[in-house]
C-alpha cells in the first residue's frame, strides 16, 4: 500500500493551482470545472486550497489515516507530478512540509 493512502497532507497544505487547458471545459482538459476555481487570467486551482487552512475538495477521507481523491483519473498534472516517489516511500521536501504540517513524520528522504 502507497503511503500516501493514510496521508494526504499534501491535498490540505498548499494552493493546488494550474494552467486553465487542463479544466474539462478546454479540448483535451480532464478536471472537472465544477471543483475549481479562479486565480489569475490564466490560472485556476482546486477548491479549498486557496483558504486557510486548506483542503482540497477532491480529498476524501482523514488525512493521516485513510484518503483518497474524489477525481484521480483526472487529477491535474500538478497533483501526478507531486513528490513522485513517494508511493514507494521515499519524500522530498515538499511532501516533508506537507506531512510536518499534519504532525506525521516524513517519508525516508530521497537522497538517504
Ligand atoms: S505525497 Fe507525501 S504529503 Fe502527499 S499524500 Fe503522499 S506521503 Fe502524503
Ligand atoms: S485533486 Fe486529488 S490529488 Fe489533487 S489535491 Fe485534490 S484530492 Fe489531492
């Protein structure tokens, strides 16, 4: 199992922000429009994590426990890209910020 199924941190940390051509409304975009929302000409981000605190509302679940994400077929690149190996255990820093935010340890760096 990914640890990032009993975590979460990272969905309710940090403004989820990206390009407008990924929103379902553009040819080719896959997010759904319903869940964003507005923050620049040409940028939009998820719901919920332009506030303090913040929480996405794609995030389903308690975050340090058990989580999933309401739209992960058609997340946005930001969130695919997000500490990529972490599913296999391994953090970088922002995944660290974002767990120490929660009160969870970090993964095992990527560099130990
Ligand atoms: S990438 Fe890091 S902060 Fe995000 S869910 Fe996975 S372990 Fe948690
Ligand atoms: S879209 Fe999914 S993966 Fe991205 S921040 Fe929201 S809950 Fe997390």
């Amino acid at each position: 199992m990914s640890p990032c199924q009993t975590c979460g941190a990272c969905c309710a940390s940090f403004r989820v922000s990206f390009p407008c051509y990924e929103v379902d409304v553009a040819p080719g975009g896959l997010v759904p429009e319903a869940l964003v929302e507005p923050v620049g000409q040409d940028l939009v981000c998820m719901r919920g994590t332009a506030s303090s605190p913040s929480r996405c509302v794609a995030l389903r679940g308690a975050i340090g426990q058990s989580v999933s994400c309401a739209i992960y077929e058609f997340r946005p690149a930001v969130c695919r890209d997000f500490a990529p190996l972490a599913a296999v255990g391994r953090g970088d820093e922002a995944c660290s910020e974002a767990r120490r935010r929660h009160g969870l340890a970090r993964l095992t760096p990527i560099a130990a």
